[in-house]
C-alpha cells in the first residue's frame, strides 16, 4: 500500500496509509473549532453585498397581514 503526507498549516502533520482512517481525535477537534468559529463570525456579519452584485433590498420591518400565497 501506498502513504499519504497531510499537514493542516503548522498545527499537524500526518503520514497515514492509503485506505486507512483519517479522522483523529486532534484533527476531529480542530475541525470542530474551525467550524464553530466560522459559525460565530458569519452569524453576525452584515448581510453585504459582493462587488458586481446588485444592491439586495432591506427587509421589511413591518410582517404582512395578508394571508401567505400558499
């Protein structure tokens, strides 16, 4: 069998045999952290607009009192 080199920027390195589990304790959790913090800074950024992309509408501040078209 053959063997693969990963690293995850300077935090690990890991030389694993192909077909075999990648999944460690340590890259579980850095993972795990990566996402929460990816969760904690998108869940309060601005709603902005990409270049090129048209300007998107405020939200209403005020909900309809008609029925919804369903």
């Amino acid at each position: 069998l053959g063997r693969t080199h990963w690293s995850l920027g300077d935090a690990v390195e890991l030389t694993v045999q192909d077909q075999g589990d990648l999944m460690t304790p340590f890259i579980v959790r850095e993972l795990e952290t990566a996402w929460h913090q990816h969760l904690a800074t998108t869940a309060h950024a601005p709603d902005l607009p990409v270049d090129g992309d048209p300007p998107r509408p405020s939200a209403p501040t005020t909900r309809a009192t008609c029925d919804p078209p369903f």
